[in-house]
C-alpha cells in the first residue's frame, strides 16, 4: 500500500494498492481497518513488526497482532487506549514483546508480554515495569526492570522461567554493596543507584544461548565539597546466563572505564568497542577500536 500524490492541503494523501506478485495496480483499497497493516518505517530494523488496525485520522490504531518473517499473528490484548510496540523480540518458537502508551516514550518502564508463535496463542502479561529483557531458549527469558532500592530508583534483573512462569533475582547469593545508613539513606545530595545492561549472545557455543549481565551500582556524595561525608564508589558485576538457567560469573569489565559497546559471542568471546576522536585537519574523525576477552566457561552442569 503506497501513498498517492496529495490531491488537497490539509488532507491526507490518498493510498494505492500494488500486488507485490505482479506489480500491477490494484482497482480498489483494503479496508485497514478491518484487515490491518504494518505501518512502514526507514528507521525500523525490528524482525518482528506490529500488525496495526488502521485510523484514518491519525494514520495508525490500535495494534492487533504482530508479523515475524511475513507470518502474520493475530491477537487482541483487550487493552484500553492506543498502544505500540517499544521492542519485540522472537526467538526458537516464543515472542517477547514490551507495549508503550501513546505518548509514553519506548525507553520508560512498561509492561512486558510473552507468546508461543502459534496460530491462535494469546500473549500472557508476564511483568511490569521492565526496561530491557533477553530471549532465551525455551522461551526463557533475563528481565530487567526498574524501580528497586530505597529510592525506587534501581534495576534488578530476573529470569524468567517460562515453563511455570516464576522469576528469580540473578544477583541472588551474590555478595553487594551494604545498604546506606539512615544519615545518607534520605540525604538529597548523596546518589544511590543500580543499572543493568544486558547483551544477547551471538552465534553458537558449547553452551547454546546465553545473555551478559553488566551490572553497575553507583554510589557516593554528590556535593562539590573537598570533605565528603561519603565515599564515592562504584560496584560492578558480570553474570553469565544460559537458557536453562545456569549462571556464571565472571571478572570481565569488573574495573576500569566502560567501553562504548559490548558484544557477546555464544562461545564466551567478549568483544569490547571503544571510540577514539582523533584530529584530522580542522576537524575530528572517529576511529573505532576493537579489543577481545574470553571468559572460559565451566563445563555445562547436567
């Protein structure tokens, strides 16, 4: 379906159909409102895309159902409002999809739904409040969501088993920093904040899928003041996560600064990108440097 040449100010451009087999034009429109559509976008990479019920006053609707590799699957959320997909990811037979309101921006909190790619399967709501989350085999997945600590202001990041649908905290026995005491828990001028990122494994390994947990605690008094109440400090973790579960821990990115990406090869390859600005000229260029880690895996646990 394409846009015709605008006839009218101020009225939408009329639309044409053209059947992809043939390439011929089509005599009449689909009604999209029945029918539904992907609405098409330059800057959308996503493999799964949203099958919307068209508007013809604002130009999309309400989303009913999504399309993995030109399959289309319907469903019907029951949802109030408007709503879009933040990021949909589909994996060995399952999808995962996080949903945003209109008007909410893709990088807030919302809610996150999980389906079998199945004809006829309804997705189940699974969590709120998650920011990021990780397929996994089996339909397992690595959650992270928002609104842990004192402050509200902290992630946590979770498995999720699909099987009997529990979740279990990954930093789970996993020694931390000590909670502030009541002089700084409150305090305005000291931050107190976890972050979690979390990088999906590539390629094939001995240990099938897996997902790298970075997680990053900073805390310390902000005030710009020679003679600080409280230390600054900054607490870092790496997790390895398989998809039934097994979790490794690893040294990798424990100190030092950040790289700008990360990337994680299934076999336990960590692949670190950093970006130098050199001067050319009158200007600068970005140069992009590579370097590598391998974290040896224990043997896979039976």
């Amino acid at each position: 379906m394409f846009e015709k040449p605008q006839e009218k100010d101020f009225v939408r451009r009329p639309l044409q159909e053209i059947d992809l087999r043939t390439g011929k034009l089509t005599s009449e429109t689909s009604d999209l409102r029945k029918k539904g559509a992907v609405p098409f976008d330059w800057t959308d990479t996503q493999t799964v895309k949203p099958l919307h019920l068209w508007r013809q006053e604002t130009g999309s609707g309400d989303i009913a159902g999504v399309v993995v590799n030109g399959y289309a699957y319907r469903f019907n959320l029951g949802l109030d409002g408007v709503h879009y997909l933040s990021s949909a990811k589909a994996s060995d037979g399952f999808l995962g999809f996080r949903l945003r309101r209109e008007g909410a921006l893709g990088i807030e909190p919302s809610a996150f739904w999980q389906m079998e790619l199945k004809q006829g399967s309804k997705p189940q709501l699974m969590a709120t409040g998650v920011t990021d989350f990780a397929m996994l085999d089996g339909g397992n997945c690595v959650l992270a969501t928002a609104g842990h600590g004192p402050r509200g202001v902290s992630a946590e990041g979770f498995f999720l088993i699909h099987g009997d649908k529990t979740m279990w905290n990954i930093l789970e026995g996993v020694d931390r920093l000590p909670e502030l005491g009541k002089e700084f828990a409150d305090a305005p001028y000291v931050e107190d904040k976890m972050s979690l990122r979390l990088v999906e494994g590539f390629g094939s390994g001995n240990h099938g899928k897996l997902v790298f947990c970075l997680f990053t605690h900073f805390r310390g008094d902000m005030r710009s003041l020679q003679d600080k109440a409280l230390e600054r400090k900054t607490w870092r973790r790496a997790i390895i996560l398989g998809s039934a579960g097994h979790r490794y821990a690893t040294d990798a990115l424990r100190e030092g600064t950040l790289p700008d990406q990360i990337w994680f090869h299934n076999s336990g390859r960590l692949i670190k990108v950093s970006y130098q600005w050199k001067p050319r000229g009158s200007s600068s260029e970005r140069e992009v440097q590579l370097s590598e880690t391998t974290v040896r895996l224990p043997a896979k646990p039976e």
